[in-house]
C-alpha cells in the first residue's frame, strides 16, 4: 500500500494493490471535501495505475461512514485571489475526471453516503458506480454562485442533457433511486454491506476478464472526449473567474452557515 498525506491535514489519499485490483481511497476532515492538493494527488495516482498493464479495475471509495464526497473545498475556494489561481484549483477536477477516463482500467466507484458538486462529477466520470440507498446528491454549484461547469461534461455524458439541465438548474437532491434511473449510479442496494459485497463480486469477476477487451471497451465508453482536455480547462478558467465575484464570496458564507 502506497500512501500520500499532507502536512496540513488536508487529506490524503491511499492506494492498495491486490492481484488485478487497484483500490484508491481518499480522506478529508470536512466530509471528504476536496482541496487542490488532494485533487492533484488523486489525479497522480490514478494517471499511475493507468499505465500498469496487470491491473485492469481501480476501485474509487473515500473514507468514513458519512458523506462519499462534499465536493470542493470551500476554504480553498475562498482563498482564490485571481483569475490564475482560481483556474488552477478547478482545474484539479479536470485532470481527475480526464485520468479516469483515460485509464484503460475499468474504474468501479464505491458510493457509501451523499454526494455533492464535484464529487458527482466523479461518481459520473466512473465506468461502473455502486451506491447505498442513502446516497442521494445534487448539484449544489448555483446555490454558491457557481455553476458545474467543469464536471459538466461527465455528468452531462452519463444521465443526458434534460436531467443534466434539471440538476444544475435547481440545485436540489435527487435520491439514489433517481440516479439509478438516470445512469449516474449502475447499480444501488441497501447498505454498505450489501454495497460491499456487490464490489467484491464485481471486482473478482473483471480482475479475471480479458485485459483486451477492457481496454477497447473503456475506448468505446468514452469516444469523442479526446478534446476534453482543453474543454475542461476553459469550464476551469469560467469558474475561476467567478469564485473572484461578491455575489459568490457572500453565497459561499450563507452556504456554510446553514
């Protein structure tokens, strides 16, 4: 097991290898929020296993019993001082979702609790998401005078442009089953032991799939994102650009004091 962690205590991030399994897992003090450093860590780490050619599943799970992801980091956020730095820190989640994309792996997410912002962009940039019940999520970048613009493609891609729409525009959650429904979710169960067994039988049945058919899947799943790369970092420099506005400086505090 291989292991990164700040010094600062802004989370960390594991990784474990078992026979053609991966597993990846992240941590964060505030309900596994992402700041840019772990963004970075993360993208690091799966660009690193995507070019190991005995592994053919990276299992994506975060730490705890709460929330699965609550999406950026809110101090970070504040932080931001110009338009550079702002585009740098969104752009974290770029280079996350374009690694799990462009891993020839399968990418199995493991989704234990509620979701939220970014991290639906994660769930959305999986090959395959197993979820609890409990696991509903939103939207919520509106809300704090944003929008999902960077996730957007991935999310967008995975449940369609209508309830794309929907939940960007309302900012409301949305249950488990609805993700089901809409394909952001592959498949829901009851709880986390449930939820774990369904990830170890998966697992254990792609660890002894044919690597080759992985790999020209995976192309499959995501053709024509090859522009992807420079989409994201001009949705990055947009949200950038807004993290400087008062409006959302002042809908970023009324969102944390709720």
């Amino acid at each position: 097991m291989s292991s990164t962690q700040d010094p600062r205590n802004e989370g960390h991030v594991t990784v474990e290898i078992r026979d053609a399994i991966a597993t990846v897992r992240f941590g964060h003090p505030r309900s596994n929020s992402l700041p840019r450093a772990l963004l970075q860590r993360l993208a690091a780490e799966i660009a690193s296993i995507g070019q190991h050619s005995g592994l053919k599943v990276i299992v994506l799970r975060s730490d705890g019993a709460g929330a699965f992801c609550a999406g950026a980091s809110f101090d970070e956020m504040k932080a931001v001082t110009d338009a550079t730095s702002g585009r740098e820190f969104f752009s974290g989640f770029a280079q996350v979702i374009l690694a799990m994309i462009r891993a020839p792996q399968f990418v199995v997410t493991r989704v234990h609790g509620k979701v939220t912002g970014g991290g639906v962009g994660l769930v959305a940039a999986s090959d395959y998401s197993i979820a609890v019940t409990g696991a509903s999520f939103k939207l919520s970048e509106l809300a704090v005078g944003l929008g999902p613009f960077v996730i957007g493609p991935a999310v967008e891609r995975k449940v369609g442009r209508g309830p794309f729409q929907a939940l960007s525009i309302d900012a409301d959650w949305r249950d488990a089953a609805w993700g089901e429904r809409h394909g952001l979710y592959s498949r829901v169960v009851e709880d986390t032991a449930a939820l774990d067994a369904e990830l170890d039988k998966l697992t254990a049945f792609l660890a002894g799939a044919n690597p080759e058919a992985i790999r020209q899947m995976k192309q499959i799943f995501w053709d024509d994102t090859d522009e992807w790369g420079a989409l994201l970092e001009r949705r990055a420099a947009i949200s950038g650009a807004l993290a400087l506005s008062t409006h959302t400086r002042a809908a970023i505090g009324k969102f944390e004091r709720r």
